[in-house]
C-alpha cells in the first residue's frame, strides 16, 4: 500500500540522509560494534548535516523543522541500518533535546542548544534506576538543597549515550513527602565533580549503542540546571513519554521492515531441492504473512505520526503503537532468522545481530506490560 504521510520536502530529506548515511556511517559499523559506541565525528557530522537539530529552533543553532515527520524520515533511514544507531540518535535528538527547548530558561537555551544541534554536546537521558525499572514514580536518586546549590547523590542504569553524554537530563527526588510531585528534572553535566560513569555496559544486543551506568556522588549544582518547575518532573516526562513511545514504533517497524526485505532477497536466491526456498509454499505463506504484519503496523505508525504532528497523539495510542510494533518486529525478525537457516543464527549475517538487537524493544520506553497496564486502565478495568 502506498503511503501518503510525506510529501516532497520529506523525501528531499530522506534523500540527504541516505546519502550521509552511505558515505559516513555504513562503512564504519563494525567499527562502532566493535567500540560499543559511536564515535563523536559521527555526531559532529550529523549536526553539520542539520539532523541533530530539527527538534531545536533556529535562534539556538537547529533547523526547527516544526514537523515530527522529518523526525520519523530520520528514525526510518537510521533504523534501516541498524537498531542501535536508531536508538542513539533518537535519544539525543528526539527525545532529551525537547527537554531542554520546551522546559528550559533562556540563559538554559543559550547555554546548551548550540552545541546539542552541532552535535559538540551529546545528551542522555537519566530515568531508570538499578531497582525501580519502569517505575518512574520509584526513583531513589535525590538532591538535597544545602544553602544556594543542590546535593545530589543516586544512580542510574541502561543509559542509552551514556558512556560519552556531556549533558544528561536527570530525574531526582527533591522531596520524599511528596510521591510523583517530588520528582524534579537537573541537568547534569559529565564533568561536574562528584558525577561518575560505570564500565560501558555488556548487552545481548546493539552492541553499537555506549549504554552505561551513571552515579552521582554529592555532586552540587545550583537552580541554573534545574530544568522545568521544581517538583515538575514526573508530569513533564509523562507528557514526553508519548513521543518517545512514537519513536519506538517507527524504530521497530522500520528496523524489521528492512531486514524482511533482505530476508526475501535470501529465499529467492537460496537454493534447495532445485528451487529457490521462497517458492515452497510454506515460506512463501509464511513471508506473505510477514509482510503484512508489517504493513499493517506502518499504517497505524503512520496515523500516530499524523496525529502526532497535529498534537492529536494521546498517550494510550502511542502505548498501543509502541507495544504492538515491538511484538511484531520481534516476530518478524525471528522468522527471518529462521528463513536464513543455520546462516541465521551467523552474527556476521544482518539478521542475526537485528534478532538480537529487537529483543530490547519490549522491554525499554516502558515494557509492554506496562503498555498493556495503561490501556487496560483507558477500557475501565
């Protein structure tokens, strides 16, 4: 089915980020898994390209696109090569820099913004914590106010950039008594005294993606990097979630939909018993239900792009586009794999490391458990 979300400019674009992707990231991406992250030129060349910017408005270095469908373009293309470098990006550019531009000072915006667009200061995000997983409203990590700065003291695990973020958006308690309404938002830059990083964490997959642990240890700042109201935090991640959310279910559509499509390629040129494996009429059913399943996810990706960009997308939609995308990417890309045969279980083969790489997506942005939680609630049970 022919998609009609994009119009001209959007293909335009697409178009500009193929072509850096070509030249300036495919070559090198064994590298980057064999490093555990991506190295700065690669985020110095994205902001020169415009990419880190389009949540970001001019005046502060960014392109301020205006229109998420520039950012669901840039999910596409970066998930078609691979999942980690979808997710890296993402959280940098779609997901913590809106922090930043929605909730942040003037003197915040100036401070930072520039060198986020240009890709000179590499965000991350700290929400989860070793013993609260998708429990928000749980976090440990706190900030205690001693005269005119904050105290702050927790710790923070599987942060995506976190290994090589300069600036990470951090969810602290700054009062006990008051449950969710005592969460606020500090930024936290890496070289302040007191902020330190664990080893770059060991995953089953994306091995591409510097994820790490965070610790803060009485590391002190003043109000200038609160970020947002004071006790506001928990309310303005919440209303973030929705995007983020979004973010995953192009992720993961886009991710399997590209590897579906070299999987189809295999099976027309793998041969067995004199004929191509795609002909038998179990893999040929088989592939016809694949490419359906994720046509059918696009589309309804697609209407949350949409609503989305209308300011239309509520957070039980994007909960139903995050967990069914998931499901069905995992589904697909377990397929795929067993479609390639013994090749599909090679990690020099594409399939095997996007099987893996997949896995996470049921678990982060909120597990889909928790999807199903919130619209179990929305149907009144």
């Amino acid at each position: 089915m022919k998609r009609s979300i994009f119009d001209e400019d959007h293909e335009a674009f697409r178009a500009s980020v193929r072509e850096f992707l070509e030249r300036s990231v495919i070559p090198n991406v064994e590298q980057h898994a064999a490093d555990k992250a991506l190295p700065r030129e690669f985020w110095l060349e994205a902001g020169k390209q415009g990419f880190l910017g389009l949540e970001i408005p001019e005046e502060y270095g960014g392109v301020g696109a205006g229109d998420y469908r520039f950012n669901a373009v840039a999910a596409e293309e970066l998930n078609k090569v691979n999942a980690a470098l979808g997710s890296c990006w993402g959280i940098h550019a779609d997901i913590t820099a809106p922090y930043i531009v929605e909730l942040g000072t003037e003197e915040q915006k100036q401070r930072w913004l520039p060198g986020v667009a240009a890709g000179e200061i590499l965000l991350a995000i700290g929400m989860t914590e070793p013993s609260g997983g998708s429990d928000l409203a749980a976090l440990k990590t706190t900030a205690v106010r001693d005269g005119d700065q904050w105290v702050i003291n927790g710790s923070k695990t599987f942060i995506t950039n976190g290994y090589s973020a300069d600036l990470v958006i951090t969810a602290v308690r700054t009062d006990p008594e008051k449950g969710a309404r005592g969460i606020t938002l500090f930024a936290i830059p890496s070289d302040a005294p007191g902020f330190s990083r664990g080893r770059k964490l060991d995953k089953v997959g994306q091995d591409e993606s510097d994820t790490a642990e965070l610790f803060f240890e009485n590391v002190r700042l003043g109000d200038d990097h609160v970020i947002g109201e004071l006790g506001g935090g928990f309310i303005a991640m919440m209303q973030k979630l929705p995007q983020e959310r979004l973010g995953c279910a192009i992720s993961n559509v886009h991710h399997a939909k590209q590897i579906l499509v070299e999987t189809l390629q295999y099976t027309k040129d793998r041969k067995a018993f004199g004929q191509s494996i795609g002909q038998f009429q179990h893999n040929k059913f088989l592939l016809a239900e694949q490419f359906t399943a994720i046509e059918v996810a696009e589309a309804y990706v697609d209407q949350c792009v949409v609503a989305h960009d209308k300011g239309e997308l509520t957070p039980v939609d994007a909960a139903k586009a995050k967990w069914w995308s998931s499901q069905v990417q995992n589904d697909v890309l377990d397929h795929c794999v067993q479609l390639h045969g013994g090749y599909g279980f090679m990690n020099e083969y594409r399939v095997a490391r996007a099987w893996r790489d997949a896995r996470v997506s049921k678990i982060w942005a909120g597990s889909n458990e928790i999807m199903k939680e919130l619209i179990g609630r929305d149907l009144g049970l």
